[in-house]
C-alpha cells in the first residue's frame, strides 16, 4: 500500500552538500520542508563521501553563507584545529561534519529528514512536478509538492523529471569556450566517449602510525600498476600527507595516478542498479589497493583507518559511504555559466565579469573561486588560467554564479541546489567545490522559500529580493558579490554588499568597492583555535611569497594569510623587518597561517 502526503512546501532529493543546505536554508527561510537521501549520511561530499579538505572559498572574504558557518563550526568541532595536509587550508574527521549538519537538520522544527530513501517516480502536469514517488523501509510513498529541488550530486531527478539537462562534453563550437575541444576532436577521439564525465574517486582512509616517515623516500620501490607513477611528482611522504586530517587520519583521494577511477562511468548513469553496484565494487577494491601499496612502499607508514560508522550497506570503516562524484547531469538552466564568466578580467587579483541580465539587472546569487579543476586519465587537460598570488600563496580569481543558473529553463517549479546547477562541462571544473555547492544550495532554499511566501514560480521571484535574503540570513548571511577587501567578519560587511549591489559601478575590476575603503585595513581578524605568537624577521622574495625567519633560532617558515588586511600590510613590507604576528603552525604545509598583527 502506498502512503500518500500532500502539499509538502518544499520537497529536497538527495544527499548532496547543497542537499542539505538547500533544506535547512528552506526551513530556516519559514517554508516546511522535507529533505530525503538515498543513504544514512546528509552531508554528500563533505561527510559522507569523505572529501574532508575543502577546495575553494578559502579566503576570509568568500568564507560566507552556510559554507562560512560550516567551517567555524568545524574549528569548533575539531580541538587540534585544521590546519593538517598541503592540498587544504582545512582539514577535518567526516564524523565531525556529519555531526555538525544532523545537529543543524536536527534544530530546525520546520524540516523533516528522510534517511535511505529510493526514488521511484517524479509526476508531473504539464510544466509542474505535482508529486515524487519514493520507496522508504519497503513501503511506497507518494509525496505531493510544491516545489522541489534537487540536491543530488548526480542530478538524478531531472531524467525521472523529464526535465532537459546535458551530459558530457560541449564543442567549442558551443560556445566559444577557451579549453573547450573542437567538434572535430569530439567526433573522431574516442577518449571523449571512454571518459564522457570527470573521473570520480571512492575515498579511503588511512591513518598513519607516526609523525614521520621512517623509510627514506628517494629509495623506496617503485609502486606496482597501475600506481607505477603516482608518487613521482611529489614523491612519498607528500603523496600520503596531501589529505591529512585530525588525529592522523588520511583522505586518499590522489588524482595522479591514484585512486581516481576512470572506467565506463556511463554505468552510473544508466539506470541499471546491477552495473552501478558492479561500478562501486570496481572503485572500491581500486582505492582499497592504492591503500595497499602505499602501506607497503612507506613500511606501514599508513594503513586503513576507521572514519565511518559501520551501519547496514557501509562498506568497511575506512571506506567513504559514497563515492566522490565531480559530475553528472547538468540541469538546462534559464542560464548556463560557461567557462568565460569564470575568467578574471586581467591578470592579478581581479573579479570576472558580473552576471547581469537583459534588462540589466545584476544576477549574482554566490561567490566561487577555484581555479578550475578537471580530472581524467592522462595528462592534465590544459585550462585557461585564472590563479593569482595572493597572501603568500596561489588562489583562484573569483567569479559569480547567476540565480538563473539554478532554476529549470521548462520545469517551472524546479531547482538545482548542487553539482547539478546550469554549467557547461568545462566550467564545472571550478563550479564542483564544496564551499561553492554549500551557498548554492543556500539560495536555492532560500529562493524556493521566497517564492512560496510571494505566490511566484521560481523563475519570476526578483533575484534583489532572494539576494537580500541572503545578505540579511540571522545565522549564516551569504555574500551575493566578491569583494576582495572585504572579509565576512568585518562590520561594515552586509553594508558593502548592499552598496555594490544597489550600484554595481562601484565595484572595480579588483573586487574593491569604490569611496567606501575607510577602516577596511584597520580591521583584524578574530581568534581562531590554536593560534599563537611568532616573532621573527620578515623575508619577502619581491615574487609574492614571504618567509619568517624565527627570532628563537628556530629556522624559517613559509608564511600565508587569508585575511585581506594582513595581505595588504605583507605587501608593504620591507625585506628584514622584525614582526609580531599571530597564526597556526601547519608543518605538513609547510606553512604558517597568519591571521592578524600582535598588539
């Protein structure tokens, strides 16, 4: 027998990292609202699927919205801090973010979570979806909505939907991207149709049994295949440390020559329940012997360590409970991002250009600024650049993604809150990252909130009013524009979002906000756990990077920030002076994080 329920406000699948944002930001926005996910786990990439240091979004201005308030928590959650590995400022147990997000769904009384849910059928009336059908602890249940959104990293609503979406890769043909490949190259190449998505990875765990490597790297043996080469660009000790978490624990979620797997992925898409499973055995036992070798080639170094709890369907304990998708289908948006909004306006720390719409209206809803990223077997696929020097170190230029981007070009009562927003190929390469998906997952919520409470499609809510929303949110207010001046904990924050959005002229190339600079520089940084001081000599190279040689004898130290005062106030220093600054050791970096001037 099938349970029927009608008139849920906002109906959320999936267990994405914008899955759960989306939810809560819907609930915590007045719309009651019912989140469902396919496994026991809420938080997608950033928990369940175990990709525990977070790329993007790293610098204190774009630290905002939910992803913002996720990562204070996370300082709060972890007591050794996060600073762990090289490839992430942050770094965290999956057990840790988990926790944080069940406790938020949990406080929510207008949310309703649904744990280990198959999604059957999506009904629709002509341009509405009217009801999901899902099947939970055996029993069929037919679910009336309003408006639904999908949350999933694979967008796996739209087909059941019939909602248009693509999959794969586009021409430059297209739409005149720079990295995009000719039409020819997709025809005649069969790489194209052997790798039609990224490479995804099933994350393994392990935990290393000491502080240090006990073999010398330069002599150890070279791996076995298909891992021959997976050490040769960093070499052992780096190879294993890049994804360090709290604790010892390591995420092995290696691109080159690692675990990424990248054979017949079509099998996911398929719907064909046998050749998915066949799939996630085939990326299981893979990670499972990159594990192996590296434990052999370091002399137990690393061996399996245990992350996950061990519930019905969970693999092992050192095993992701879900695989760490980079792509899937791509909803057909009333705006797809392509690669070129994504590309800063001139070299250095500059902004790409603002989204506006025909009737001029800007449109920007988040704030991204990874690099662009794409994973497949062979060489890495040449990518227009859009990195700067910035605080000592190398980020992404940001960028903006559009409301449209998430909205149903035919559906009219449908949203994307994760991977699965309106983006070409060659742009999810940097629209993917944790940060960026957690605040796109924000105002995909908050919209579909506002568009109930304005008895409006989605498509017809006025994206000032959804921005404002998220400027103004009580627990976790989301920046719609980068300013680069501007970090999330400066008073005059929500102010200059405001003013550049009212009069987006006063927003320079360099993400600075025109007359309105006063008290910027002035402002420093709160604490953070496991902060200290250092004092020392400062030691520019005149190329962007600092050192601080320690006035203890203690050697030198690379030196970062991620605070835009520090940066400014680094770079006017002069090579030698004597500085008192206050930050976080990271000797797996190696790096000190500095985050303000001691008083």
């Amino acid at each position: 027998m099938t349970q029927v329920i009608d008139a849920i406000d906002v109906l959320v699948w999936g267990g994405g990292s914008g899955g759960v944002a989306a939810a809560l930001q819907a609930a915590r926005s007045g719309a009651d609202t019912l989140l469902l996910t396919p496994g026991s786990w809420l938080g997608g990439m950033v928990s369940a699927a175990g990709v525990c240091c977070p790329d993007g979004n790293e610098l204190s201005p774009w630290q905002t919205g939910i992803w913002g308030a996720f990562l204070r928590a996370l300082e709060q959650a972890e007591p050794a801090g996060l600073d762990h590995n090289w490839v992430s400022c942050f770094g965290y147990r999956p057990a840790s973010a988990e926790a944080i997000l069940q406790g938020w769904v949990s406080a929510e009384p207008r949310l309703q979570w649904w744990s280990d849910c198959r999604l059957l059928e999506v009904e629709r009336q002509g341009a509405r979806i009217t009801a999901v059908q899902i099947e939970r602890q055996g029993r069929g249940q037919r679910l009336g909505c309003k408006v639904v959104i999908d949350g999933s990293d694979r967008g796996d609503l739209l087909p059941l939907a019939a909602a248009p979406f693509r999959f794969g890769w586009e021409a430059e043909e297209c739409w005149s991207e720079p990295s995009a490949p000719a039409q020819q190259r997709l025809d005649s190449d069969p790489f194209f149709q052997d790798q039609p998505v990224q490479s995804p990875t099933w994350v393994v765990i392990g935990q290393l049994t000491s502080d240090t490597l006990a073999v010398d790297p330069a002599a150890t043996k070279a791996l076995p295949a298909p891992f021959t080469q997976a050490c040769e660009a960093f070499g052992l000790e780096r190879t294993i440390s890049y994804g360090r978490l709290p604790g010892g624990l390591v995420m092995l979620n290696w691109p080159l020559h690692g675990n990424d797997w990248h054979g017949q992925l079509e099998r996911a898409f398929s719907g064909d329940d046998a050749a998915e499973a066949a799939l996630n055995r085939e990326m299981q036992a893979h990670s499972l012997s990159f594990a192996s070798v590296l434990k052999e080639a370091s002399d137990g170094w690393i061996k399996l360590g245990a992350a996950f709890p061990q519930q019905a369907g969970s693999p092992a304990p050192w095993l992701a409970a879900m695989p760490y998708w980079r792509e899937g289908r791509r909803l057909v948006g009333l705006h797809t991002v392509i690669e070129q909004e994504l590309l800063p306006q001139s070299i250095g720390a500059t902004i790409a250009p603002l989204p506006f719409d025909a009737a001029g209206v800007l449109q920007s809803i988040a704030v991204g600024n990874y690099a662009n990223d794409h994973h497949y077997p062979g060489p890495d696929w040449p990518l227009a650049p859009k990195s700067c020097r910035w605080g000592g170190r190398w980020s992404g230029t940001p960028f903006c993604v559009p409301y449209g981007a998430l909205v149903s070009a035919e559906v009219e009562n449908l949203l994307a809150a994760d991977k699965a927003f309106s983006t070409s190929h060659m742009a999810n390469g940097a629209t993917r990252l944790q940060p960026l998906i957690l605040n796109i997952g924000q105002a995909a919520g908050a919209a579909a909130a506002l568009s109930l409470r304005q008895s409006c499609p989605p498509a017809a809510l006025p994206v000032r009013l959804l921005q404002e929303a998220l400027i103004s949110d009580p627990q976790a207010p989301a920046g719609p524009l980068p300013l680069w001046d501007t970090p999330w904990h400066h008073p005059a924050w929500a102010e200059r979002q405001r003013a550049a959005l009212n009069d987006p002229g006063l927003l320079a190339p360099d993400g600075s906000l025109a007359g309105t600079a006063a008290g910027l520089q002035v402002h420093q940084a709160p604490p953070a756990t496991g902060e200290r001081l250092w004092q020392g000599e400062l030691r520019p190279d005149g190329e962007g990077a600092y050192h601080l040689q320690l006035a203890d004898g203690g050697g030198s130290w690379p030196l970062i920030t991620l605070e835009p005062a520090l940066h400014q106030w680094l770079a006017n220093q002069e090579r030698g002076r004597p500085v008192a600054l206050i930050g976080c050791a990271n000797p797996w970096g190696p790096w000190l994080r500095v985050s303000r001037l001691a008083r």
